[in-house]
C-alpha cells in the first residue's frame, strides 16, 4: 500500500476507547505504584497500607478535598490512604496520581516514625516544616502555600516520576 492509502485506512476507523478499569483494578494498580515507591524511594521501609476510595455520592465525601488523603484516628487504627479522583482513575494511573501517592506517602513515613504531625505554632496543620524536610530527603521540592496550608506544594522530579511510572 502506498502511504497515502494507509492513512486514508486509518483515517476511516475511530480508534477504539479503552475499555474502564473495574473498581479492583484500580486498587490494585495502586497497590502496585506503592509497591514501587516504597521501593524506589522508600528503600521497602514502609510497612503494607491500605489504599482505598469512598464509592457513592462524591458530595459525601466532600470533606475529602485533596486528590489523595492519608489518614488516621488514632495510632492503635490502621492508617489508610484514601484517595479522590477528580478524573476518571477507570483509564489508568497518571504520574501525577503518583506525584499525589508520593505526597501521601511522605504523611505515612512521618506517622511511622513520629515526626511532628502538626505544627501548632501556627494554624493546625500537616505541612509543616518537619514534613517539608522529610519531603526534601526522598526527592521532592517543597513550597510555602499560606498558613493554612503550609507546604503543601510537593513535587517529584518528572524524572522519578517517569521511573516509576514505566514500573508499574
């Protein structure tokens, strides 16, 4: 075939939209990009963690205002990363869904070796200068947002990102 008559083929079908991921799917592929980070950046000192989402009426879980959320009641509880997707996650992991996993994930290393969870010297909050350094160790770069928030401007190389990425 010539190749003005091949893209006249391709240009004649639609390509086929992916088929979506099913609930399981979705977790597991987390499970996995967990299993690389901690491998990656982690050196496998991150015990098991559950990663889940909250099915149902997204306005429920409005409290839930971050891409990906980890959390705790207490230290006798199993910490869980929870996770919203404001895209769909049904067509797959994104490096910046691993960028947001590789915040959290900062939360659960400070949680496990009782780094300062929260820096009361100004408003109550998680991003303090503790979790800016410990961010800053694995990688990250860290901005000041506001008191409010604090460093909650993380971001990995795209470089690492990349790498686990292409692991997963």
């Amino acid at each position: 075939m010539r190749l003005n008559e091949v893209e006249k083929l391709f240009s004649d079908t639609e390509a086929a939209e992916p088929e979506p991921m099913k609930r399981e799917e979705i977790l597991e592929q987390y499970q996995r990009t967990f299993t690389v980070i901690n491998r990656k950046l982690f050196n496998n000192e991150l015990p098991p963690i559950m990663i889940d989402y909250p099915e149902g009426d997204p306005e429920k879980w409005a409290w839930l205002k971050c891409a990906a959320c980890f959390s705790f009641i207490e230290k006798t509880q199993e910490p869980v990363i929870l996770l919203q997707f404001i895209f769909g996650p049904e067509y797959g992991i994104s490096t910046e869904d691993i960028d947001d996993l590789c915040h959290e994930l900062i939360h659960y290393f400070c949680y496990l070796h009782d780094i300062k969870d929260m820096d009361r010297d100004k408003a109550e909050q998680y991003h303090n200068m503790d979790f800016k350094k410990t961010a800053e160790t694995f990688g990250a770069t860290c901005k000041y947002l506001d008191d409010a928030h604090g460093y909650t401007d993380t971001h990995w190389p795209d470089n690492i990102l990349a790498a686990i990425f292409d692991e997963i």
